[in-house]
C-alpha cells in the first residue's frame, strides 16, 4: 500500500551535485585564461575597495600609515583578501562572478595551509607574468592548485 501523499511535505527533486561533494569524482575543467583575467581586474578593484575601507577606519581611530607602513599594510590586506575568501568560501568575488573556484589539484577543497601557501606564492616578484602562454601561474603550480569552472 502507498503511503498518502503530505501536500504540506517539501518538493523532491533529484540534485545536482554541489562542487563540494565528492569533489574527487567530478571531472573539472580547467578556467579559461579570459576568466582568470577576468578574475584578476574583478579582485583587483574589490581589494582596493576592501583595503580603502579599512584605510579609513584605521583612519578614524586615529592610525596614520606612511612609507614602509602602509607597504605593510597593503601587503596585510592583499593576505587577508585571499586567505579569508579562498579559506572560507574556496572562490573570491571574482570568481564568484566568472563560475570559477579553486580546488587542490586532485579536485579536493582547499585547506589553511593550501590557501596560504597559494596567497604567498602571489607575493613573488613578476608572478602576474606566469599567466604568459599558460593558463596556470606560478601561485597554482606552486601550491599544487587549480581554478575550475563549476558552471558547465
């Protein structure tokens, strides 16, 4: 006999599965090199905008930044951007945008140490220029990390 029908129940429907689960048996697909660019200019403004904001408050409270401070400073916030995003959430604003996100290289979700070691590896000299002829910088050979597209 079949159970009544609860017309109170939520609505069943088969899911997708989500970029998190079983991240080791999805086929990813590497992001193209104009979504990473893309990326870039899109985490470049929203640092600048989360750096000014908290440039000001510092400001308000009294905290003036010159010379080697506020180099210390914006290195400070460029670690927090991403550390905090990529640790938190696996993607930046940028990439929330273009349908990217990172994973380690076997498709898993990235740790502390992974970000980390993926945010530092941004702080060499001319790492940008990594990006020429190849769709992988330094940052993600490095640290053993890719950025994926989670939109199919």
């Amino acid at each position: 006999m079949r159970e009544p029908v609860n017309p109170y129940a939520p609505p069943q429907a088969d899911r997708e599965q989500s970029p998190t689960e079983d991240a080791d048996e999805i086929d990813w697909l590497d992001a193209s090199g104009g979504a990473r660019f893309l990326n870039l200019i899109i985490d470049l403004v929203c640092r600048m905008i989360f750096a000014y904001v908290v440039a000001f408050m510092l400001a308000i409270g009294g905290v003036r930044m010159d010379g080697a401070s506020s180099i210390v400073f914006g290195l400070c916030s460029m670690l927090v951007y991403y550390v905090g995003f990529e640790t938190l959430f696996g993607r930046t604003p940028g990439k929330l945008v273009t349908g990217t996100r990172v994973v380690k290289d076997d498709g898993s979700r990235l740790t502390f140490g992974d970000v980390l070691k993926r945010t530092l590896c941004r702080f060499v000299p001319f790492e940008p220029l990594s990006f020429l002829g190849d769709t992988r910088g330094w940052h993600d050979r490095w640290s053993s990390t890719r950025v994926v597209s989670v939109r199919r």
